[in-house]
C-alpha cells in the first residue's frame, strides 16, 4: 500500500514539472505555411488584365489570399474562389509583366514555384472598327470601352519602310475615339492602341487610293475594288532602255513562274534563286545583273522614307501598266516607248528560254508576247505592292 501511493505521487510530481505531460485537449494547433503541389499558371494568353485568372494546383483553401510581387512591391489581389485543385484572382487592370505569386494562410505564406506572365495590353471593350474604307486625310471614329486620355493610335502596315510607324494622338468622344489620319499614310493598316508600356492591336483600317495618286515612292496605277490593295510603278526606268532578261536555259532551269495579277513578288524572288543557283556553274553572268535583280536591288528615297521592296512585275501587272500610261505620262512617270520585260516566263518548253514581254510603242492595242531572254534587249520598270 504504501509502495502504491509514492508510485501516485511521483507520477503527480512529473506531470507538475514537466508540461506537457498531462494532455490538453483545449490547446490550439499551431499554423503551419499552405503545402501547395502540382503548380500550374495560366498561359499568357490566357490572362487579361482587370480580369479573372485561374492557377491550377493541389492544397489551396478557400480562406487563402493571394500576394503578386514585381519589382515595384507586393500586392494583395482579390481571391474569386478557390478549392483543394485551383484558386481563382481577379488581375489588376494595371499590371503587366512577371508577377511571383505568394498564397498566404492564417498568416503564413508560401511562394509558387513559377511566374505569373501578365501581357502588357490595354484592356478595351466591344470595339467597332470602320467597316469600309476611309479616305485619305479623313478624320476616323472607332467604337470602344475603355479608352483613356493620352492614349495613342499607331498605325503600322508591311509595305511601309522598315521601322516606318505612324503615332497619332486620340480623342475621346462619348462612344470611343476619333483621329485625323495623317498624310501619307494608305492601304489596309494595322491599328494598334498604345498607352505606356502597353499596346492592343484594334484591328484593320483600310485607307482607301486611287490610281494617280503620288504614294509609297511611286505612282498608284492600279487598286483592287475595295481600293485598299493595289500596285505602285516607280516613276523611271530601271537600267538602259536594253537590257537582258536573264540566261537563256533549258526547260529545267525554269523558275516556275505565273502570270497573274499578285504573281510578280513571288515570280521575282523565284527568278533571284534561280540565278543564285545558275551562278553556282556558270560565270558568264558573274559580271551582270538580271531584270528580275535589278528591281529587287532598286531603292528609291521619297522624303524621309526610303523603298527597297520593288520586283519585276508579272505579264498581267505589266499590262496594267499600259492601260494607263497616259495618266502616267500627266503625273510625270510616263515609259518611253519600247518593249518592257515582265516576270513571266514562257509557256510550256518555252519557260527556259524566253520570258514575256508587254510593246508600248503601241498606241493602244495590247500586244505581249514572249521573246529570248538573253538575245532580246529591252527596258525594265519596277513596281511595289501594297
């Protein structure tokens, strides 16, 4: 007996001296930073700024809250929702850039692995572009929430010079925006909305020519009907009112050309391959240069813009070119009377050998037909597309 209550006190004795020897069953768990597993951000593409983003994942918690950090600071963001497999947040409409995210719970916190990839645009709503073509010099209206003062129209388009890029103020009106178009500005251009850092491209204006018009280093001489597309001719000859086509060759070394309206780009850069490769075998023409070579090579300065971008035109471009010379002749771009070579190679076992060509000693009747490419010599004029 007396062994059994020294046993009792001793235990008392221990659980009074060491705590947590006797069990709580009050005391309150201690807070432990989220495990979160199997991160997973969105696609930029997929993230609009001022919009819901979601990140995929295994451990969030619907008390969770969501931290982004760039260089400028931390920001708490609005959670959505959230389950064991995603957590929703609302982007803030400013943001653009690489973003960590950093889940806290109960006042801890961990940082994902990975980035938040914000793209850096402007956040627009129900935009209307023009549905037609506009004319030169108009003032333009496009339909749109979210436009803001001091955001600016760029409007870009290929066949501009490289780097060539016009910046315009906007106005904000109660439905959008309105702008002057500036001079010199034609064809189907890019519209892109910048404010900042951060640009969204609208769409397409189609900024409507006319043959005659003096654009783009040239002379517009033909438009298709919408008036947006269409070909410029340079406004003097390129060479001496002779010179060869190319090498005459066999079947075989044929470029493969066409005839068509739109064929001369793609027919001059065929043309220029073939006579890197005949080159390669052959040093007859290691001294000169082929039609479809001097147009590509030509470049013509008109103010401060500079075109590189002019190519042989096919048989189809060329004969257009003839059904205006007289209103080219008025706008002081006239062809002197002579053969002219176009881009397009014969027909059949002729394609080797000879190219078309279009006679504008003719007053009006069209006559094209194919000659020798190396024995015939005649004049060459250049043109660009837009």
């Amino acid at each position: 007996m007396k062994k059994n209550i020294c046993y009792l006190l001793f235990t008392i004795l221990i659980a009074g001296i060491i705590p947590g020897c006797s069990k709580n069953n009050d005391a309150a768990p201690v807070p432990i930073a989220p495990i979160l597993k199997e991160i997973v951000f969105p696609n930029e593409n997929d993230v609009i700024p001022g919009k819901e983003a979601t990140i995929l994942g295994k451990g969030f918690s619907k008390e969770d809250k969501i931290f982004i950090e760039a260089d400028n600071g931390m920001l708490e963001v609005e959670v959505t929702g959230a389950t064991n497999d995603y957590i929703r947040f609302i982007v803030p409409a400013e943001s653009g850039g690489l973003y960590t995210v950093t889940v806290e719970r109960a006042g801890k916190q961990t940082t994902l692995d990975g980035e938040l990839s914000v793209p850096f645009i402007v956040v627009l709503e129900n935009v209307v572009m023009p549905a037609s073509g506009v004319q030169q010099g108009a003032t333009v209206k496009i339909e749109g929430e979210g436009f803001q003062d001091g955001d600016i129209l760029q409007l870009t388009a290929a066949f501009y010079p490289e780097g060539k890029t016009y910046n315009i103020p906007v106005t904000i009106t109660a439905k959008g925006i309105s702008f002057l178009l500036p001079t010199g500005a034609y064809g189907a251009n890019n519209a892109i909305i910048t404010r900042g850092e951060k640009k969204t491209n609208l769409g397409t204006i189609g900024i409507e020519v006319n043959a005659g018009d003096e654009l783009g280093g040239g002379i517009v001489y033909y438009t298709e009907s919408n008036k947006v597309h269409g070909f410029i001719v340079s406004k003097t000859n390129t060479g001496t009112p002779e010179e060869q086509f190319g090498p005459a060759v066999a079947l075989s070394g044929a470029a493969g050309t066409g005839k068509s309206l739109g064929s001369g780009k793609v027919n001059t850069a065929k043309l220029i391959d073939k006579m890197n490769a005949f080159r390669q075998n052959n040093s007859s023409w290691n001294t000169k240069k082929s039609a479809a070579e001097m147009c590509n090579e030509l470049s013509i300065t008109a103010g401060d813009d500079t075109y590189t971008d002019w190519f042989l035109p096919s048989q189809e471009e060329l004969i257009e070119i003839f059904k205006v010379k007289n209103m080219l002749w008025d706008k002081g771009a006239g062809m002197p009377a002579n053969n002219y070579w176009s881009s397009s190679e014969g027909d059949g076992d002729a394609a080797g050998w000879s190219a078309f060509y279009v006679n504008f000693y003719e007053p009006e009747n069209i006559v094209s037909g194919n000659s020798d490419k190396e024995g015939w010599k005649i004049g060459i004029r250049a043109i660009r597309s837009f």
